[in-house]
C-alpha cells in the first residue's frame, strides 16, 4: 500500500496542480489551497511564494488558469473566486517580479476562465452565465453579456477565423448550448 508523505493543495478544493506552461524543464508548480495559491519547486521541495488576496471576506478559489505570454518571459496566474472576483498574478521570471490586479464584475462563483495568447484579454464566466471579457492593460471589461447561457458557465475560449477576419469567443453551459459570440457586436 502505497502512503502519501506530502499533500499539495486543500482537502477541500477541487483545483488541480498545474505546471507553469512552456518551460522545458519546468520546476515551478502552482497548486490551489482553499483560498490561496502555493508557488512550488518540486526540485528542492520548497515553496517559492504564497499569492493570496489579503481581504476580510472569506473566499474559496474556484477556478485557476495559467498562461505562458507569448513572446516571453512572463506568465499570467488568474484565480476565479467564490465571490465572483477574478484576481491576476504577472509573474515576469527575467526581471524576478511579480505584479497584483483584480477585477470585479461578476455576482456569483468564478466556473470558467481563459486567457488570451498574448495576455491581454481575460474572458471569465460564472455561476448564472454571465460572460465578461476583460483588457488586462486598462482592467477594464471590454465585453459583457449577462445570461449568456440559462445557468452554469461550463466552458469559455477564444476563437478565430483562418485569415483571422473575424475574432470571437464561444461558450458552453450547462443548458447544453455552444454559442459563438462576435466580440465587436455582442
């Protein structure tokens, strides 16, 4: 019988590990406590940083995505919260620095978020199906469609054409429909 000697994140959370993306050899792995994110080095079996949100509401991750941005060196770390908040860690390994933002707009648990290629979109969606895309540069939300779906948000992701023509973002939810949404009309 095999026997665990260590446990990565909360017996409560159903957010799995992750591996930063895009590294050859990576040694930098990111798990979920209940409310907070553990950077790991499994190499040296030491934790690199905790990354929370120092608030008074008490608050569960719901959600974590991770994206390497392309072209370099940085990476997003987005955390969907029970709350509806969406909290963003740039970690930039060049300059050994991370920066905090967050954004509010949604009313109900974080199921659903993406991140765009180059990292200056983030698309989230939630428990009753809203849909907001946000500007990472301005933190501002660029698009919003309240009840995109009848109830749960399942899935988000952004899509394109082949000559890349028309961008757009689709969504599934649990009312069993895929919908494609044009982002300059809505």
């Amino acid at each position: 019988m095999l026997k665990a000697i260590k446990y990565l994140g909360g017996p409560s959370n159903q957010v799995p590990a992750q591996l930063l993306p895009g590294i050859k050899n990576p040694n930098i792995l990111v798990f979920s406590k209940v409310n907070s994110l553990i950077l790991w080095n499994p190499k040296t079996k030491s934790n690199l940083a905790i990354l929370e949100e120092i608030d008074k509401t008490p608050v569960i991750i719901t959600k974590v995505k991770l994206s390497l941005i392309t072209k370099s060196k940085e990476f997003l770390i987005t955390a969907g919260l029970s709350s509806g908040k969406i909290l963003i860690w740039k970690l930039d390994l060049a300059r050994i620095s991370i920066k905090f933002s967050w954004f509010t707009g949604h009313t109900l648990k974080i199921t659903s978020i993406q991140i765009s290629k180059n990292g200056n979109k983030i698309l989230s969606g939630c428990m009753n199906g809203d849909i907001i895309l946000w500007n990472c540069k301005n933190n501002l939300g660029i698009f919003r469609n309240k009840l995109a779906h009848n109830r749960k948000l399942k899935s988000l992701g952004f899509c394109s054409s082949k000559d890349e023509k028309w961008y757009g973002i689709f969504s599934f939810g649990a009312d069993n429909l895929l919908k494609f949404w044009d982002i300059k009309t809505g």
